[in-house]
C-alpha cells in the first residue's frame, strides 16, 4: 500500500541523522519540527557542505555505492536569517509564473501555482547543477513532464542562475524570438532536459535518462570512484498519468529498478475538462505499485514543506524501485476565486484575479519582481554549482590516471566525439555477395558499430529476433546487469520510443537505437516527431517496411508511412536496397547528430546490387547504373530498397532492346534535396521526362521526382493477406511492369 | 487481491443454483465435481433450455435488470453423451490451427493450442449468437485482441456454423484472396467482429462494443423489455498487457463501470522475445484492481475448464466492473517439444512436431478433419442461433408496439438508416455571418446532428472546451448516467480512437466522433489507421490545425500531419475553411459509411467566405471565385481552411490590378480525385500552369495540383512559439507572398 507520511512520521524520520545528512544539502535547521519555524537556512554558513558531503561519500569509501558524492565549498552561502524567506522564494516562483502569463496573456499559471514548493524544494535545496554549465555531465536532470507549467521551470532557472532565462526573457514568454516558448524546448533553452507539452513524453523522457546514468554507473563506476552518480526528478500530472505512453515507460522502469528516477505526481485532481473524477478515477498508487515503484503521498504538497523534504529522503533511501511521490496539491494555489477550477489551468487570470491573488499571498511586488532577499540567497548555486562541477572535474582526472580505457569510453560519451576511424568498422558488400535481407545486413551493421562506439545501445519492443537487433556481444540490460547494452522493450513501441529521446539526450555520445515492425511506427509516431524537433539523434531500425512481409496481412503492411514519414521535417527516411546501402544508411544515421534518423528495411532477401555506394547513400540519391551517355538516357527508373532492384532488373531488359536507361536509387529524399541543383540536375536531368519510379509504398509525394510526365507505380491501397511474392504480382509491383511504364515513353 | 478460484472453490460457487443457472446456457450436469467427469453435455437435451432461462428471466420482471433473456428451444441439441467429446472438440481446434499453419507454412499455433479451452466454452457454453446471422444485433460479442492467434477464431467460427469459415477457407489460411487473412478482419470475415493484430487495439475495441452496449441499454431497455442485452469478450495476450493503449482504455472501462465486459488475459508468459521476465514482471491482476476491474485468476488454464467455467459466472455475477480472468496457459499446449516456447508463437510447428503433437494428444485423423462427433455436437448452434434471433425478434416486435418512438430510434441504429432529410439540420451560412473559428462552427454542426442522428455520440480527449465538443442538450456517459452522450475520455488520445472503432463497428447506426488536437493525431494514428483499414467511419474532430494556435508553439502545432493523412488509404482528410464548408464536411464524414474521416479545424477566427458550398465540399475541390472566361484564368489561387481566406484576399488585389483570378478551395484531395477528369479539368485546366497553393503546414504532395511550374506556399519546418499573426507573418503565410507568388508567373 501507498505510505502516506503523516507530519509525526516525517519528523520522526527525520530525525535519523544518518538518513537525513546523507542524501540532502538541507542544513540541519531546516530539520526542526515544524515547517514554519523560524529559519530554514539560517545555519547554513555555520556548516561546511563540503565536510558533510565528503564525510557521506567516505564512509562509502570501498564499496560499490549508489550514495552521492557530495562537494563544494560554500563559504559563500548567504547567511540568510530571514524566517520567511522559503515562502517568500515560493511565491517569488509563483508570481513569475502569474506575471508572465498576465503580460503573455497567454499559458498556464495554474501547475507552478500549484508545484511551487516541490519546485523551490528540488532546485534549491535537493538536485546538484551547475547553473553556469547546463550541460555538466554529472547534473542531476529534471524534467517537467507536465510541460505546459513551464513557467515554473523558466522561473526556477531564472533564480537558479542560468544565462538562458533572464528577466528580459520571462517577460517575453511565449513571444517570437524568445528562449521561453510556451513549452520547453531542450534546443531553445539551456538548462531544459528534454521537450515536453505532449503529455505522457516528459515521465517516458525521464525513464531514459534515468536508464542512461544506471548503466553508465555501471560500466563506469570503480568502488574508489563514483564518477557517475545522479538523481533524475520528473513533475508529473494528472494528463500524463492518463496517457498509455507513461504505463509503459513506467512498467519498465519498475522492471529495470532505477532507484535513482524520483517523479513527484502533481494530485491536483483537475485537468482541462474540470474535475478528473469525470474520466479519472482510478487508484494510482496502486497501480504503480503494480508495476513495481515504491509510493509514497503526500497529502499537503501546498504547505506541507517538511513532508515533501521527508518524502524525497525515502525516496533516495529506496535504491532498488523507482519512486512515486504523489504530491496532492491545489492548482493555482494562491488564487481567490480561481483555486482549483480547469480556469487556472489554461488561461490568465486576469488582472483582477491577479490583484486579488496578491492581496491574498500578500505580495506587493511590481509584476516581475524578485525581492532582493530571494535573490540574495539563490544567488548561492553559482559558487555552489562551480564547485560541484570542479570536485567531479578533479575526480575525472583522478578516474583517468587509474583508468584509462574507460575514461577514454567515458569521455566518447560525455562529448560525442567518436573514435578516429569508427565507420571503416562497418562491413562491405560487393555484388558476389550473398543476397539477404536488410534487416540482416541491419544486424551485421549494428554489431559491428557496438564494438567500436561506446555510447551505442539499443533493442526492440519484443521483436529482437525478427527485427535483428541484438548485439552478441552484450547481454541484456536488466536489473541486475545494468552495464550490458541490449535493452529489451517490451510491446510498447510509443514508450521505447520516448525512452530513447531520453537516453539520447543524457549525453552527446549516447546514441540508442531501437526497432519494431515499420507499420508499427504509428503507434510511437509522437516519440519520432519529438525526436525530429527536439534534434535527438535517435536510430529506429525499422523491418517488415513493405508488403514483402506477407502473410501478416494489410495490419502489418505498411503502405503510407513512408510518405508520411518523409513529410515530417528534421528526419532522415533512409530505405536502403542492399548491405552496401544499409551500410551508407548506418554511417549517416551515426553522423547526424542533430536529427534521428529511419531505417527502412526489408524482411525478405534481397540482391547486392552493382552500382550502390556508401558515398551515393550519402548523397540521398544517385547513379547506380546508366548505359546513356551526354546526361541524356532515354528513360530514367527509379527506386528505392527492395524495389531498386526491380527497376535494375527492368533496365537490364530495356538495354537488351537498345535502350539507353539509368537506374537511380533515391534512398533518402531528405538527403537528396539538401544537393546542390547542379549535383541533383546530373542524377535527374530536367530534359528527360521520361521517367519511372517503383516503390512497395504510397505514390504519394513521388510527383517531385518523376515529375508531370513520370509514372510512378506503388500502392495506394492496404494490403493483403498473402505469400509476398503473390501479392507483388497481384498489386503491380514487378519488372514487368516498369518495362511497361517506360516503353510508354518510347 | 486478485482471487484466485481454486477447484473447491469453484466448486462451492457452482453449487449455488441461482448462481449457475441464471447465466449460462451450462447443462446442470456439467457442474459436476471433476472436470473430468463423465458427460459435459449428456443431459441438456433433458432440460429445456427455454423454460430454464426464460425462468430466470421472469424472475426479473418488474426490475430493471441485467439478467440475460434466454431462449431458443434446444429439441435439437446433441443427446451426446461422449465423456471425452469436450477434450477432443478442443483437441479439433487445436489441429484445426497446427494443421492451417502448417499447410500456410506461416502463422501462430501457440494462442489456439493453448486457448482452446477458452475459446470452446464461450462458443459452445457461454455466448449467444446465431451462426448463420454473424450481424444479429444482440449477440454477444468476442474480441481476439491478440489476433495473431485468428487460428484459434477460425476454428471456433468453422466449428459453430458460420458460412464465412467452410473447410476450404480454413486451408486456405493466409492466402491471396482468402477469407481467412492472416490476422482477423471484420471487413474480410462475416463473424469477425474487429480487425486486430496491431497490439492493444482489440480490448480498446473490446471497450468501445461494451460501451455501446450499456449506452443503448440504458436508453432502449424497458422495465419488461430487455431489447439491448449482450455481453463482450475478449482474449488478450501478454502483449496487449504492456501496450500503453490497452491501459488507457481499460482505466476507462473501470472508469464506466463496464460489467459485462469481460477479458481473458492468456497469461503464458511467452512473447516472441521469449520469457517475459525479460521485460514485463509488472503485477497485471494488481493494476487492473487499481482500474477498478474484477479480477479472477484462473491458474489452470489448460485442462481446468470447470475452473474457467465457474470464473465467468463469477464475471456476469460482478455487474458493475468489467471482468479480468487471468487464466495461466502454456503457449502451444499439447507440443511435447514447442510447448511453453517462444519458437511456437509465430511459426509452424514443423511436419516431425505436428506428428509428436498428434502422438502425443492422441490425435489419429488426418489434416483439417473434424470428427464426426465434435461435428455433430456443434452443429446445435445453428438450431438455437435461429431461435435466439427469432425469439429476440418476436421480443423486438412487441417493443415496436409498445415504443414506437424509441424502436424507431433503435431501429436506424441498428440499420444504419437514418431519418430522411437528417441533413437539413446543419447550420447554414453566408459571407454576412459573423467570422468565428471552424472549432466552433463544427460545435453548432454537431449539436444540430445529434438531435437528429440516433446514435451520434462522442467527446473529446479532455479538450472539450478546446476541440468545441459537447453536445449541448446531453449530459456525460458515466457509470451511473450511460444514457447520456456526452464521452469524457481525459488525456487518453489513442484509447479514444480505439474505443470508437469498437462503438463504430457495434452497429451500422452508431456514429461516434471524438476529439483533440490535431497533433496529437500522432498519439492515436494507430488507431486512425484501423479504422480506416476496417472501413469503420468514425469522425474525428481535430482543433487547433496549423501554427494558427499560436503561443503553445511546435509541440503542439501540426505542420506534416495534413500530408501524412492525405497519404493514408481509405481515409478522408477534410479542412474546411468556413461554416459552409464545415457543415458540407459534418454531410460527408455521415454519408460516408465505409471509412473515417478527419475535420481539421481552426482555433482561430476565420471570415465566412463568398462562393463556399456544401455541393462543393462534396467534390472536394471546386472554384469559389472567378472572373476569368473560357476556363483560362491567368493564374489559380488554391488553399484550404484558413488559408482559403488568405487565397481569396490576394485573388481580389490581383483583380484589381485587372488580372482574371481564379480561387480553388481544395478541401478534400481523396474526394476530388474521385472526380470525373472533365470535372476536375474544369477546375484545373491542364493549358493553366500558373498556379500557386497556400496552406499552413508541409508542402508535401502539392505538386500533384500545382504542376511543375507551380507555387507552394507552406510550412516546411517545425513551427514557433509565438502569437499566432506574429508566426504568419514570420514564415510567410501572408496575402503578400501569393500575390508575390502570382506575379512571378505574369
């Protein structure tokens, strides 16, 4: 069952010494009984954080141990006496929140309203950053998965210290140009984790990062140096829980034990449509329980300050479970009239309201306004921050005099700069080769980058064995083998997918890849958009990409998703023909590291084809094979993965009756279209019309290529239920029908 | 906690008469001690099917009340008296789905054999249904959410007598032209309810048949008329467990209280990766009690029928929660050397296997072959399938007496007829309205259908307030009012879609919509997919479609997703650019019974435009101005929805400027490509190339009506926080940029 944690029981737990320093900069007055006492910082100076911090760590000395490595000095802590300063800070956050929307007139007020104090509590006194370097490796992460509050975010970063959020900045929320849009957006906004808005992503983001420092933990870390070692926290809401995309991420989470992953849930039982009793009513504690997570609630997240404090102690000292602190809270908190109604959740108060609320919290700022104390003692993170990043830089060195080839792996990880020479790892094919499917040539590719770029993991949901993509040399990542890199998704492709934005993000040398059946892309298609804008270079190793599947039948053939995928922007669809192609579609899937890249393939076999080349892949499309001569073939065929070799099958028969034919693969449109004209005028010159295209796939978008005389031969229709060869011949897809299609032009 | 029925336990439940008898067609001797007992069936033809259920019917009278009406006289019933007769109609199914497998080479033997047991007491015990009338309103539905297994529905349809499932089609399993595809297709196979196979999809189906069910009930039934009254079944696998969208929509069922919706969990903890333990150690029965489901574990599954059995009886007799049966099988049953293996999910056992099996389970017949006796037995479905009907519509006959009004409303759902001249209700519009966002105008449109239109429901996906959704005259379906209209479905995207497919595919006269932003079409596309797959016409009402919504920025603005529906077969994607237009959108997405469509409307305020029709939108491109003679205009203007507008502006500046302008609104592609070529010539005459388009969002697939020479404006990029005018102007979706665009072709 849930533990509620009463007052008494908070106290009584924090009264543990050992509990309480071990895991928490909290001073020791901030312990007292009760949450209004007189001053939660004052001895803060008087204690040497980094007495405390290293005194935990040492008496982990010789273990392999989860608990923090704690540092800094802080002998510039302000000297804060001020016994309202915690609430004073709390509604600092929460007037920024209230202005910015006023002034914006437009956001959402009611969640940093609300999540205030969990917020002033996690970034003030709980997670270790540096606010002068976003990306420290070591950071603890927080996501916002209840992405619409974002103004409690931009607010806390305003008062944390980071460059991105100033004050010019939180008065031009939501504005064109500004680093604070109206969700956040990890590329827009130093500091923001991961992109969140579309509920459900932020807790699945979140599983991910959490998953990234496990098993970097655990390859890394030497009993004498914890070099990786973080929390990641997640606000969560009522939206999110709804959402099927969290279940999943959140059974695996529980499945895979990540202790270090903290996600408050903001109980504030009211989303856009009124009350949740109208659609939500199931026990949620419960059910996380079911999947594995220990629960804790707190019943007074509006002002029971302590409680929340003792809340995130039990959470850190549970190391095997995930935890869930249900925070039950009142949205727009604060606010007279507007308190917990859906008209605080998505819309301004008003001036009014805005009054009323300043009367009502007793603030008699100017919009805007963080009083001189509140930013006096916040001011403390940016020592505090730099030295916490200079300890772990220390313990860096230190880790890299005793351990150089890890440290080598580590630092790959930490900046993305792979190994000199990593792509000739990569296998090569020549037309002798044996024909075999894509999706193998897929699995000899991915075996071979495994050995060679450290930060590559990956699996499938439940598919591994037909999309091909375990690793041999790595067992599974579970609980009790974190440090192995095949990760075993489950059914639940839209999870796997929002996982892996999160695993890719941790760090710039992560580079996760996962897999499923191609049709089954619509089902994790809001994980691939979030992927494509928020720059994160995720691989999907996408199989069965066609009719060639067969017998499954039109739910499992896809049909649009190449179209549909080719529509969306900053992704790269990539449908390889053949091994050497796949190889190409690997090395620049590797390379892009500022957009995820879609790796169509085949599950039936397919011939190594004369012609194809890594550079050509690179390119997007290009000359596989051409009998003409002076730029001028008499028709021009086209295609892509297993069809190209349909049209180079046509075009041998069309050059038997004289013809002079090119053959073009265009495996990549996105890569293509970023040609110079010149580059693409000498693949597909705009004299010759005559021009035919094949692919198992909707024609839809193929105008652009075969232009207003072309044909285009494919499918727009679903599928069938049927040994592939037949259906191939029965939908038109075939050699014969090419020659047709271009003996038109004749 | 979950029960767990043991033997004696089952037993004690059985012998409370009133418990058995009142909802099972269940011969009193089957009830006896052991399973194995010597006569299943030996005295039904001693008891009067009738007189027993028509008793426990009577008992009723005066109530409102769940209990089924039973009928159909059973004279004909099989005086079997075979003790073994039970095994070997399981045993018939199993071979019935090794042999088809094996003759495909292609397909899943481990469901059928390890579900047999299942599937024979619901369709020789439990469900009523008349064979040789797969669409008789009242039957009792069952949904094979782990379609994989359609073997096993197969078997079970070939067996009860339906004619869509002879012996020919059995081997022909999984060939071109079949009607038995390789997962189950309700458009290909008279008898199958829903297509699934796609993951999850079928309990959110499963949800949607029981949803319609209790809501038609609870409107239909009377005191002494019980017209509406079935139950749903389904079998789920473990992978429709760890789908997210098998949680959203069972949070739901829970949520409404669906007690005549009963699951099975096939609990055999194999999925294709292998043992579960690998990815799904999550405690099922535990989080379907946090849903608020009742929950019965069956742990002997295979030969524990009378377990199984007494488990259902304990599900009708829990009538306020759906019913989950965990039932522990083992995966291939009856293989001596596949059982209880993931080698036996998704492949043929192999001819040495099949003949061990056949050892092993004492089965000496040849392939396909259906024992005389097993036969003959089953054959008693077709008798009582008839008298269920006749005796249902002899009861019908009497409410038509009795109701007049009400058996008319039941009837056109039933029918899918609706009332004459339904369409005269939609609002009507001229350039004199009042600008107003198409969400809105979509709200007037659909509370004007919905006093017209029997089984029109629907909601949104907690954006009622944003998508415009509720019908006003209607309160919310919940648990205690299912009469209402009203559905309320929170932040659950892709159970929403799901759930419609299954209130759509109940009956031809239901008519569900539902509702969220148009992003988010990417949270539910899955699902969007079937139903367009299934030719199941939901209508999906999609707000805030372009960068329009302004300040909630790119996670929340479409820009691909106009061209990747466009893309997707048997689907109209419709974007209206006014009131006319949006009612001429609500008269087709209610004309077009075989497929769905989609509404993408604004959330900003558009002018209702000069020249927009209903007969227009009916042929989904059409000429709303024009001052050119002799169909040869110096350039084509075309947009839709709210770039229509902008389209119109800039035709009347270049007018002015003495230029002959035509303005195309092109609000459905599919619908005006299935135009004659004379008509769409006369609204695109090939000699006019100079065309220039306007949409916000990709420019994907425009070529098709621009031509070669033609102008796209669009959106090829993710869109921007920032008020909505701001981001127009900012990427270029302005009057200007088509007049500039024009003038580039004079």
């Amino acid at each position: 069952m849930a533990s509620s944690l009463s007052l008494s029981q908070a106290i009584s737990f924090r009264t543990s010494p050992s509990h309480v320093y071990s895991n928490s900069r909290l001073p020791p007055s901030s312990l007292s009984l009760s949450s209004s006492s007189s001053s939660y910082l004052k001895s803060s100076a008087s204690v040497s954080l980094s007495t405390r911090f290293l005194s935990s760590s040492h008496s982990n000395l010789g273990l392999i141990s989860r608990a923090p490595v704690r540092a800094a000095s802080v002998d510039t802590l302000e000297k804060t006496t001020d016994a309202t300063l915690f609430e004073k800070s709390v509604n600092t956050i929460r007037f920024l929140a209230i202005d910015a929307v006023e002034k914006a007139k437009s956001g959402h007020p009611g969640l940093p309203m609300g999540c205030a104090p969990m917020g002033q509590i996690l970034y003030d006194e709980i997670m270790r950053y540096n606010p002068k370097n976003p990306y420290w490796f070591n950071r603890d992460r927080f996501v916002l998965s209840a992405g619409h509050g974002c103004m409690l975010l931009y607010a806390l970063l305003h008062l944390a210290g980071y460059d991105s959020v100033q004050e010019e900045d939180l008065k031009s929320f939501r504005q064109w140009g500004s680093r604070t849009p109206g969700h956040p957006e990890n590329f827009e906004t130093p500091g923001i984790e991961v992109t969140t808005g579309p509920l459900g992503q932020g807790i699945a983001n979140a599983v991910g990062l959490a998953l990234a420092e496990r098993h970097l933990a655990a390859r890394f870390n030497k009993p004498d140096l914890e070099i990786v070692d973080h929390y990641t926290y997640v606000i969560m809401g009522d939206g999110c829980q709804m959402e099927g995309v969290s279940n999943e991420a959140c059974s695996l989470a529980g499945h895979w034990g990540l202790g270090k992953l903290i996600a408050f849930y903001d109980d504030n039982h009211i989303s856009i449509d009124g009350d949740t009793e109208i659609a939500f009513t199931e026990d949620v504690n419960k059910r996380f329980e079911a999947l594995g997570w220990h629960v804790i609630w707190v019943k007074n997240g509006n002002t029971g300050y302590d409680e929340i404090r003792a809340a995130i102690k039990e959470a850190k000292a549970v190391k095997d479970r995930p935890s869930l602190i249900k925070v039950t809270t009142t949205i727009g908190f604060g606010s007279p009239n507007k308190a917990n109604s859906h008209s605080v959740h998505g819309s301004a108060l008003g001036a009014k309201e805005v009054d009323a609320t300043r009367k009502n919290l007793g603030w008699p700022y100017e919009p805007f306004h963080v009083p001189e104390d509140v930013k006096k003692h916040w001011s403390w993170h940016i020592s505090e921050g730099a030295a916490l990043e200079a300890q772990w830089k220390a313990k860096f060195a230190e880790y890299e005099n005793k351990y150089k080839d890890e440290a080598a792996e580590l630092k790959s990880i930490i900046n993305g700069e792979f190994p000199a020479g990593w792509e000739k790892v990569l296998p090569t094919y020549t037309p002798d080769s044996p024909a075999d499917a894509t999706r193998n040539l897929s699995q000899q590719c991915l075996n071979a980058l495994a050995k060679v770029l450290p930060g590559f993991l990956g699996g499938s949901a439940d598919l591994a064995s037909s999309n091909m993509t375990l690793m041999k040399m790595f067992g599974n990542f579970q609980k009790d083998t974190p440090e192995e890199r095949n990760l075993r998704f489950g059914v639940r492709e839209h999870g796997m997918g929002s996982i892996c934005n999160g695993i890719v993000l941790h760090s710039p040398g992560m580079i996760p890849y996962c897999a499923t059946f191609f049709v089954f892309t619509d089902y994790m298609r809001a994980a691939i958009r979030m992927a494509a804008l928020s720059q994160a270079p995720v691989i999907y190793v996408m199989t069965h990409d066609s009719i060639g599947l067969g017998e499954d039948g039109p739910t499992h053939q896809p049909i649009e998703h190449l179209a549909s995928l080719r529509a969306m922007p900053n992704l790269l669809m990539l449908r390889p023909a053949d091994g050497t192609e796949t190889a190409g579609a690997y090395k620049i899937a590797i390379l892009n590291r500022k957009r995820p890249s879609i790796l169509a393939l085949s599950r039936q076999k397919l011939s190594q084809l004369g012609g194809t080349s890594v550079e050509g892949v690179e390119r997007g499309g290009y000359i596989i094979s051409d009998n003409s001569s002076g730029n001028k073939p008499d028709v021009i065929l086209m295609g892509t993965g297993s069809e190209l070799e349909i049209a180079a099958n046509a075009a041998d028969e069309l050059r038997k009756e004289g013809k002079a034919v090119r053959v073009v693969s265009l495996v990549s449109w996105e890569l293509f279209e970023e040609q110079p004209d010149s580059y693409k005028e000498s693949v597909l010159p705009s004299a010759v019309s005559a021009r035919v295209s094949i692919e198992a796939g909707s024609t839809f978008g193929w105008l652009k290529f075969i232009g207003s005389r072309g044909k285009a031969i494919g499918i727009d229709r679903f599928g069938v239920s049927a040994p592939a060869g037949r259906i191939y011949q029965e939908l038109g897809i075939t050699k014969e029908a090419v020659i047709e299609a271009a003996k038109s032009f004749f």
